[in-house]
C-alpha cells in the first residue's frame, strides 16, 4: 500500500489531520463506517480518535503519544455508502520525534 503522507509529531503533541475521499468517491457516496490500525505496537501507544467530517466524505484524525524515534505507519479504512459498499484503505506515516528544549 503505498503511503499518502508522512507527518512528524512529538510523542507529547496531539496532531489532528483531515483526510479528504471526495477525489475518490462516486457523486452521492459518502463514507459509512472507519477504522484504523496503528504498527508498531509500543508502550506507551501512539492513539488515533477519528470522526468523519460534516459531509461524510472525509476523516478527522488526532493522533498522539507513542515512542519518541519511532515511526509509525497509520491505516485508515472506510466502507461507503455505495452498492455494493467499496472498502478503501489509506496510509499515512507519522514520525515520533524528541522536541528540542534550549
């Protein structure tokens, strides 16, 4: 699956990020149900909290914690409202990194 975006983010910020599937969906379709999947698996773990958007044709992502120099691959999965219902998958890879302190 190849890779929509890559991001950077501390493990102490939570980071929100919209996804827009307007370009991949039929006129009429929205979005029905999400999910995602997080790798690796760390203690403490990067979380996601994800609701769709207004018209249902995107996903509002925040994402925070995780492992400092870590990198993270974020899979985001929808099913819409089409028949029969399509399934589409996403990836984004988000990079933990240390914030500086001076």
């Amino acid at each position: 699956m190849a890779i929509l975006a890559t991001y950077q983010q501390s493990s102490s910020e939570i980071k929100t990020y919209t996804i827009d599937y307007s370009q991949w969906l039929e006129t009429g379709e929205v979005i029905d149900t999400h999910s995602s999947a997080i790798t690796p698996a760390t203690t403490p773990a990067m979380t996601a909290s994800i609701a769709k958007n207004n018209d249902a044709d995107g996903l509002v992502v925040s994402l925070g914690g995780g492992v400092n120099d870590t990198i993270y691959s974020v899979v985001l999965q929808i099913t819409t409202t089409a028949s029969p219902a399509q399934v589409k998958e996403i990836c984004l890879e988000i990079e933990c990194l240390a914030v500086c302190e001076q």
